[in-house]
C-alpha cells in the first residue's frame, strides 16, 4: 500500500457541522468567550439578564439569586414568564425555540417599539446556550395561571413540559442549572462574583431589588439603590468630593450610517472630581462594559476639550506648557454612564464593549455642551476641577522627568567596577551564591575587604549618612550619588508607588544579582542609625527584597573576651554574662572596636564565615507596623514623633550609652 493510501484523506465527506447541544457543548467559548471560570460566569449573566430584562420593562420589582453548595444556581424572577406554550405561527412549542434553538427569542422587534426595547438579551442565544452547557437544567414558569415545569440533562429534554392549573400563583420564572464541567474546565463560581454582578445591576436598575443567598455561608445580601447610579456616585466619594456630583440625562434618535436603521438612545450620566478616589464605570443596557467602547471614547474626547478650552480661557497654562490629557483628569474623576439603545453593536456575546458610531458622537456633544455649561454656572467648582487637573499633568510630567532621569542614573549597571565608585566584587558568577555587603565608610570597606571571601563575597561601602528616603521626594533621591550607586550594584531596578508612576516601575527580582543583601555597620548609636536609613530605603524602593527575605543585617559583637589561648565573643550584656559564669582564671574583656579597626580573622570569625557570623533575616511579618514605626520616627508626623519620645523614649536609653 502506498504511503499516500495510509494518509487521513481531506475530501467532500471531511467537511460536518456541529448540530444541537453539540453547538455550544464543544465549542464554548464561541458563546461564552472562555471554556474557564469566566465563561462559566457568562453563562450566569445570560439568564440573569431575562429576568433584568423583565423587570425593566415593568413586570416585577426584585430578583432572587441562590448560589447552591454543588455550585448550582437558582434565579428567579416575579415578571410575566417566559411564553412556552405552543406556537402556531412557528409549528412548534416555544419551549422548543426559547431552551433548544439558538438564534430564537422574543426581542428581534425591540427596535419596533415593541417589547424590551432596551434590552441585555437580544441575540436569542443566552438561555438555549445556558440549558446546552448545563448537567442538568430546571424551569419552573408560571403565567397564564399555570405552572410550567421542564427538566433538561446535557442538553436533551426530559419527559417534555408538563403544565398544571395554578390560579393563585404570581406570574414569574424560576431556574436552576448545573453547569457542566464536560463543558467547563471549572464551575466553582465564588461569591465573590455574584455579589459583584447584584451590586453592579442595582446600580443600574434603579429601584430594583436584589436578593442573593449563598447556601455555603449561610449568608444572604441584599442590594437596592432606589436612585441609581447617583446614590452609587454618593458611595464611591464618600460625600467629600472635590465638586458636588453632576447629574444629567437625555434621550435622542440616530444611526451608525446613512443607510442603516434609525435607534433610539437614552443615557445617564453622573460624575464628580475627587483628590483621593478615581473610576470610571460604563454601562449599556445595564451590562458592565469592561473595555467601553463608544462610551469611553466619548468621555475621552468630551472632557479633554472641555477642560482644557476652559483652561484656555482662564489663562492659567503656563508658557508654552503642553495642554491637559486625559489620564490627567482620570486622576481625580469619578464618572458613571447608564445607558440604553434599541440597537447595540458588542463587540462579541460577552457584552464587554460597544462600538456605535452614533452613540459614540452623540454622547460627545452632548457632553461637550453640557460641560461647558457646567463650567459657566458653577465657576468656583470649575476653578477647582482647572487647579486640580492642572496639578495632576504638572505631577505626571515631573514623574515622566523622574522616570528618564532613573533610566539614565541606572543604565550601564553590567559594567559596575568601572560605574559605582569602590564597589569591590567578588568572582563566582553564581547567583545562588553571591553575596553583598553594604558597609559602614572605607575604613570598614578595607577590614571587609581583607577579611572575606572573594569569591562570592562583594563589598560596597556607604559615604557619609543616607538620605532618609520617607522623607524626600523622588527628584532628590535620584539625584543622591550614594543611593543610585546602591541600586546599580543591586540590579534589579525600583519600586516606586506614587499617583503618577507611568512606566516608573522598573523593578525585576530576576535580575537581582545577590542571594543575600547584608547590611553592616558599626554596633554604635551612628552605625543603627545609618542601618537604620539604609533599610527605610530599601523600605521604600525595593520592597520586594523585604518581602522575599533577601535583606539581612550582620550582627557585630559589642565583647570580645580573651582568656587564656580562647577568645569569646558576647553580642549582649547577658551573652557576656554567660560567658564569663564558664570561664575559670583569668580573662581580660575588650569593648568591641569599629569594623574598620577590626583584624581581617576577626571580621572573618564573627562577620563574614557562613559558618560563625550571626545574621539577622530582616522580615516582612507585621509590615504595616513596620510601615507604622517607619513613617512614624522617620516620616512628616512631627507631633507623633515628639510624643513617641516623651512616652516610650526611655525603653532606648541605653542605646545611646554604647561608645
């Protein structure tokens, strides 16, 4: 047989087509933009978004939401229920089209002035595609004053719908499914998530009610906001905006393009500036646009003319100052759009965007004009919204000048010996290996020096006191000699958390160039104070090294105790005590020298040899008393420190009796 024969043939027959549950079951991710979790989650919003979807059109004020120990989901609303009786016109039931039939629904005519005009669900996908990705699925609809109930497993109905009287009964739809981990790699949807989606969908619905019991706590929430997005706006700024909150809304018609349909729109708006708080939330036909689209834009464009036309107009750009951006006003803006449209183009089914052209160009002037009025009628809070974007671009620029100035201070780093002044390196390229002591002037660089091992030990010594680095800004700590030479020789870049910190983070722990950073001064009252600074440094620009226990301190002994041919060294009045309880005859006690007068055996002996020295693991537990203590003796609270040493100074007395 030829080896062409043995080959899998390609021909008319190789070409099939996915046919009913099989559609969405092998295939996910087409529907659900994932086969993971967040698919999964999808799956959720696309029933959650009927019962929405029901509710804005008036039928039924709240929703209830169960999330099952077996990670089930029950959702059920009090609106008309869904049609499943049969239909004439198409043949068939509606049960049929609504759970089995992709491309069925009862929204195709919102553009017509018919029902849901605004609405979530208009692809006639979700709840088919929910029942197909499902193990089991259970409808329970009441309308018509009967009780529906139909019961799917994989995709394939079970035992057909049946249909009792039930008179009393209120109208509504009530479903629960099990989504199936055939279809999804996971269905452990946390709490986490359906407590995001309620709260984003009150906020949205106004007035509408959402109740979710989460059978695995016991726990149950409930989310309401009876204004909508301005009782939310009043949340995120806590009441202390920079500017009261501004409200408006409008409705309009329009089209993408000339020979497309005309839609209708209708948006809210809600925004407010803020010196601590920023978000930005877009919303169309109450699903979260994660990545806007249109709306977005808009903004964008919207706030950035206005703005800076009345920056202009003020005169308060300085000469030949570069105008505003909008990541200068996104600092201090706190902005909310609701919005609706009879016509929506997403991006994809995951409804994370939207791309109307006109929605796009509407909101622009409207927001446009609408700010410029703003302005004019409120001239105080536009001072103070001009000010503060003002100062948010005079920051950024100076965080752009601070980030050139690290790149240009921290390039050239592989050729250190030449680069960072009396750097001593050690050979082995090893990093496992390689350690580096950071050392108390040259006298100390000298003992080290004679005193270590070459071949993974490296020195650099410090010149004169640190800068103490909570209290000076990053312009001058950049431009310490000392502090840009310490970052050189570490390698792996800096950490810098400030509001402006646009490509300013550079840090890489891969490209650290030590297994141990040990830091190692004289055991008096200037040597803690210079570990002291060295370690708030580190402290504030690469904390990570704290984090992942890479920083170490050298503990120097404060005795040395000579008795007879043995030498003992005591690193505490109590280790020194104990010392001498064991010794026998005569012994003679030397107060511990400064590192620089030390013997290179001794450095050896009890700073340096792995096997003797002491070191002390400098690390990241309790961090945010660290961060307390820090900012607290070396930071801007004046008051505190004063108050912290008439109260507790006394517990250090005897640190400053070492000589």
């Amino acid at each position: 047989m030829s080896k062409k024969s043995n080959e899998l043939s390609y021909n008319n027959e190789s070409i099939t087509s996915l046919k009913g549950a099989d559609r969405v079951r092998l295939r996910p991710g087409v529907i659900f933009g994932s086969d993971g979790l967040e698919g999964c989650q999808h799956s959720v919003f696309e029933i959650l978004s009927n019962s929405i979807d029901e509710a804005r059109e008036g039928h039924g004020n709240r929703i209830e939401i169960i999330r099952h120990k077996d990670y089930s989901i029950t959702i059920k609303d009090f609106g008309r229920g869904i049609p499943v009786d049969y239909n004439p016109k198409e043949g068939c039931y509606n049960w049929e089209l609504v759970f089995c039939e992709l491309y069925a629904g009862g929204k195709y005519q919102n553009n017509s002035g018919e029902n849901y005009e605004f609405s979530l669900g208009l692809n006639g996908l979700g709840t088919c595609a929910t029942q197909y990705s499902s193990r089991y699925m259970d409808a329970v609809i009441y309308r018509d004053d009967y009780r529906y109930s139909l019961h799917f497993e994989k995709g394939e109905n079970v035992g057909g719908m049946k249909k009792e009287e039930a008179p009393q009964m209120p109208t509504g739809t009530e479903i629960t499914w099990l989504p199936d981990r055939d279809v999804f790699t996971d269905i452990a949807i946390p709490l986490s998530y359906f407590q995001e989606i309620a709260k984003k969908q009150a906020i949205v619905n106004a007035g509408l009610t959402f109740y979710l019991y989460d059978e695995e706590s016991e726990t149950s929430f409930t989310y309401c906001y009876e204004n909508g997005i301005k009782d939310y706006l009043e949340e995120l700024s806590g009441g202390k905006g920079l500017t009261d909150i501004h409200y408006l809304q409008t409705e309009t018609k329009g089209r993408d393009r000339e020979d497309k349909p005309e839609y209708k729109l209708k948006f809210e708006v809600a925004f407010c500036f803020h010196n601590e708080v920023n978000v930005l939330e877009y919303y169309h036909n109450s699903s979260f646009l994660e990545y806007g689209g249109s709306p977005d834009k808009a903004v964008k464009s919207a706030f950035v003319f206005a703005i800076d036309k009345y920056i202009k107009n003020a005169n308060q750009y300085k000469k030949e100052e570069k105008k505003i951006t909008f990541s200068d006003i996104e600092d201090s803006l706190i902005l909310v759009i609701n919005s609706f449209s009879t016509i929506t183009s997403y991006e994809n089914q995951t409804k994370k965007a939207i791309t109307n052209k006109f929605i796009q160009e509407a909101m622009t002037e409207y927001l446009k004009e609408q700010l410029e009025i703003y302005f004019i009628e409120n001239k105080m809070e536009a001072d103070k919204i001009a000010a503060q974007i003002l100062a948010n671009k005079r920051s950024r620029e100076t965080a752009e000048k601070t980030r050139i100035n690290i790149r240009k201070k921290l390039t050239g780093t592989l050729d250190m010996n030449n680069r960072v002044d009396k750097f001593v390196n050690c050979r082995t390229k090893d990093i496992q290996r390689r350690e580096l002591y950071i050392v108390e002037g040259d006298s100390a660089l000298g003992a080290c020096k004679l005193g270590r091992d070459a071949e993974f030990q490296a020195i650099i010594p410090i010149r004169g006191k640190i800068l103490n680095c909570l209290k000076a800004d990053y312009n001058k700590i950049f431009q310490n000699d000392i502090i840009t030479d310490l970052l050189k020789v570490l390698g792996c870049g800096v950490e810098l958390k400030t509001k402006h910190n646009y490509g300013l983070n550079a840090f890489d722990l891969s490209q650290l160039r030590w297994s141990k950073v040990i830091l190692c001064t004289d055991a008096d009252v200037d040597g803690f104070q210079i570990r002291t600074l060295l370690l708030t440094m580190l402290y504030r620009l690469v904390p990570t090294l704290i984090m992942e226990k890479k920083i170490f301190i050298a503990e120097s002994p404060l005795y040395e105790i000579i008795s007879g041919k043995q030498t003992y060294f005591a690193y505490s009045d109590a280790e020194k005590a104990s010392i001498l309880a064991n010794l026998k005859g005569k012994y003679k006690i030397n107060r511990s020298k400064g590192l620089g007068e030390n013997q290179p055996e001794m450095m050896w002996e009890t700073t340096m040899n792995p096997q003797t020295r002491r070191l002390i693991l400098v690390t990241p537990d309790e961090i945010r008393l660290t961060q307390e203590k820090f900012e607290l003796l070396l930071g801007e609270n004046l008051k505190g420190r004063k108050e912290f040493i008439e109260t507790q100074g006394y517990k250090y007395l005897d640190l400053s009796d070492i000589n």
